[in-house]
C-alpha cells in the first residue's frame, strides 16, 4: 500500500472543500455589542484606551444601536456612567436612572433590538466596589436587596434581558424572586457566572471610572488559578434560575468555556472584554497583526471552545465583515 494513505491536506484544497469541513461558523447573529451611556446630549467622548468606542448620551446611543442592528446585530449591553455617584450606588436603582433612561429610548425606536442591561453597583458607587462596604469589604446579604431593585427598574423600563455581573453569592435567586414578584417571570438572567478578578478590565474600569477606590475585587471576583470552582459558581447560578450563564474574560478562559459547555446544557456566553480589545488594537495600530484576521480568529476561538454568543467590542468591524 503506498504510504500514507491518510492525506488530511485534500480536504484543504480549495476553498470550497474548506468550507464544507468548517466546524465552527462565526456570524453577527451571535453577538453582543457592549455599550456606554452617558449624561446629556449629543455626547460622543472618546475612551482613550478603547479605540472607537465612545461614552454616547442617549441620544446618540440611539442612532449607534440602529446602525448596530442594521448590521445585522441582534442584541446590545449597556453600561451607565451616572451623573453622581455615592456610597450606596443610589444610580443604578433609580427608576429615571441613566441607564433606565437608555433602555426606554432604545426600545421605543427599536422593538426588535435585544436590549441587555448589565446589573452591578461598580459604576455607581463612590468606592468603586460591586456593593454596599461594611467594615472593608463588600457585605453580600445587604448587597442582594440592592441588585435586586437594580434589576426589577431595569425591567420596569423595558431590559429584555438582565444581566447581574456582581459576583455575589445567591444574587440569581435574589434577582429572580423580585422579578417574578413583580410580574417579570418572562425575563431572562444571563448571569456572570464564572467572572474572574482579571487584569483585563484596565480598560472598562477607565470608561467607567469605575476602579475601586481601595484593595480590589478579589474577595467576589475569581481566583485566576481556579478551575473547578468556576463549574461550582456555574452550576450554583443554574441551580438558582440562571437562563444563561457566562464565562469572563474570554480568550485567557477558554477551558473553562470548553469545560461548561461539557458540562451544562443551557446557553453559554463570552465576555472579549476590554483588556482583550486593547491588546488587539494596541497591536494592530503598530502594524505588528493583521486586525481583521486576528479578530476573526480570536472570536472563532472562542466559539470553538464552546461559547453560543460573544459579547464584543468588535461587534460591528465583524458584522461588517462577515455578515450574518
Ligand atoms: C462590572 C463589570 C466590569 C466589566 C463588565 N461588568 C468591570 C469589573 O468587574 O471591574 C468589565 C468588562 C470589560 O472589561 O470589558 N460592572
């Protein structure tokens, strides 16, 4: 017999054979365009670490997430920068809040575009922190009623979707009962569930101005060295009512995307995040990588290792690109 028999090259030959042997296909359908909200009008202003991406007023939010949705983008998440900020994150819970505001605008133009709101206090609170500090650190229990008002007025003002990023223990069930208390049963929680305290939100926390006044994150957030406790923060989530669950950051976490999809069966997430982004466009913009091969690519990795959506800042380069 002559040698080797096994040619895996014949199937590489062209790109139509190509295409027939894909396993992985990556379209706009399948992402989430992250974006920043901000007080006043016909504000678009520049995040510096974050090339092409804007805090926008609600105004001009607007016209982004039609030109988003005109590409074929099904649904957007949004991050409020509040006019104020206090101790007990009193803006995130405000029924006229900047992102309530938001999310009543958008839907009023844009029925069919999925509007996501990320629920957390960080953004909102003057330390910085994802909840209420008692004695130095994040209180959990008293942190739960907060998010859960959070959700319930994001819901109130027309979220299809929330989205509690928090990292507190219990905060899925939390959010649940309030929603349902309220007649939200039909409103889904895509839940940070195995969200790391990772060094690539530098960029996210600038946008928001949202680092933490003191210490970090680290006694939320998850351990980087840590894997099976990411299926344990999984399943509690699920267990809790979670109709999506997420892995954050994406690309430094691809085995434990690949391990929850062995492991669950309900829709599973990916946060690019902002430090992912940077270190793409930072690169790209020495001329060191070809940007749209190397955003195409990242993205295939992620939806290789298991992620049904993304949630990107290259949302709309890539629906450009590709189409849906
Ligand atoms: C918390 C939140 C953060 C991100 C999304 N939700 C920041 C944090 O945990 O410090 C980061 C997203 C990114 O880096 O793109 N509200």
């Amino acid at each position: 017999m002559p040698f080797p028999i096994h040619r895996p090259r014949r199937l590489r030959r062209t790109e139509a054979l190509r295409s027939l042997v894909r396993e992985t296909a990556l379209s706009a359908r399948s992402l989430i365009y992250p974006l920043f909200v901000c007080p006043g009008q016909g504000v678009k202003d520049a995040i510096g670490p974050m090339p092409g991406h804007y805090r926008w007023s609600t105004d001009l939010l607007v016209e982004e997430c039609k030109s988003a949705r005109d590409l074929g983008i099904p649904a957007v998440i949004l991050f409020g920068i509040p006019e104020s900020k206090d101790e007990v994150g009193s803006g995130a819970y405000d029924p006229d809040g900047i992102v309530q505001r938001a999310v009543r605008a958008i839907k009023r133009e844009m029925p069919d575009l999925a509007v996501i709101c990320d629920v957390c206090l960080d953004e909102y609170t003057s330390h910085g922190h994802c909840g209420v500090v008692k004695n130095g650190d994040v209180d959990n229990d008293a942190t739960l009623e907060l998010l859960a008002k959070t959700a319930l007025t994001l819901a109130q003002a027309g979220a299809d979707v929330v989205a509690p990023s928090d990292m507190m223990d219990g905060r899925v069930a939390r959010i649940r009962r309030e929603l349902d208390a309220h007649g939200f049963a039909q409103i889904p929680i895509l839940a940070y569930a195995a969200k790391y305290a990772s060094a690539f939100y530098g960029p996210f926390r600038a946008a928001a101005d949202s680092a933490p006044r003191f210490g970090d994150r680290r006694s939320y957030q998850m351990d980087p060295a840590n894997q099976r406790e990411a299926l344990r923060e999984i399943a509690l989530d699920i267990e809790e009512g979670a109709d999506i669950i997420m892995v954050k950051p994406a690309l430094p976490y691809l085995d434990i995307i690949t391990l929850a999809r062995q492991r669950f069966d309900v829709p599973l997430a990916a946060y690019q995040v902002s430090g992912e982004f940077a270190l793409i466009e930072a690169a790209a913009q020495n001329g060191w990588v070809d940007r749209q091969r190397i955003i195409v690519e990242s993205l295939m990795a992620i939806r290789r290792a298991g992620a049904d959506m993304i949630l990107t800042y290259f949302a709309k380069d890539v629906a450009r690109w590709l189409g849906c």
